[in-house]
C-alpha cells in the first residue's frame, strides 16, 4: 500500500512539473493573472523596491500597509513557491555583505514579467478608486 502512495505522489509531482513548466513557457498576458490576491499582491509590491528575503518581505508587508496586514511563515513561503513556478519571482544567489547577513537566508527577485503583472494589477485597483472617486465614496486627489 504504502508503494502505491508513492507512486500516486510522484505521479501527482510531475504533472504538477509540468503544468508549472508549461504555463511558464506560455506567453502568459499579465491580465490573464488578475486579480492578485491581497498577500500577493503585497509581495510583489514588496519586491518592487529590490531583492529581500522572506522575512525583509514580511517586514515590508507589515510597514507599507500601516500593520493592517502580518503575513505569517504559511501564507509567505505558500505564496512565494507558487510565484517561483509562476515565474514572477526568482530566487536570487546574490547577497548583502556576508558578515552583515545569514547564508541561511533566501533572496527573492521579481522578474520582467512579475513587474508586468504587478503594473497590471495597480492599473486594475486604480480604474476601481477612480470609480469609487466618480460615486463620491472618495475625495477626488488634487
């Protein structure tokens, strides 16, 4: 019994391999990825600036939304792997100032098309404030 689950799983493995693989050959449209869910998209915006580590992430994540939003190790490292296989986001060999960091430490970077989603996804939230503005559920910005 115990065989069989193995190969249930290593089977179950490889076409998640390949799904993964065949999307990332695919010229995917940002837009087809939208909308981004709210600790995605915080993520990526996270990234924006530069390379961070998983933790340098959750700390960005906490100030840029006023500590409305804490992603916990699950939600962060759940959301990262699904980025990697998605291909916005690599991960990165190059560090800080070894004395300055742990070699423990993974390093993520948002690629080309990542920084297209992301442009995608601010686009899609920034028609929906105009029409929040348009019914006067915002002030207009001067």
């Amino acid at each position: 019994m115990l065989s069989v689950a193995k190969n249930v799983l290593t089977i179950y493995r490889v076409s998640i391999y390949r799904l993964v693989t065949d999307m990332a050959k695919q010229k995917l449209e940002p837009e087809k990825l939208l909308p981004l869910t709210s600790s995605v998209f915080h993520i990526l915006l996270a990234l924006s600036d530069g390379d961070l580590h998983g933790y340098g992430i959750m700390q960005e994540v906490t100030e840029h939304s006023g500590g409305q939003i804490r992603l916990g190790p699950g939600t962060l490292y759940g959301a990262i792997k699904r980025l990697l296989g998605g291909g916005l986001i690599v991960e990165t060999d190059q560090r800080p100032d070894p004395e300055l960091d742990d070699e423990r430490r993974r390093y993520y970077r948002l690629t080309d098309f990542g920084r297209q989603v992301l442009k995608a996804e601010v686009q899609r939230i920034s028609k929906l404030v105009s029409v929040a503005q348009q019914k006067r559920l915002l002030p207009k910005r001067t």
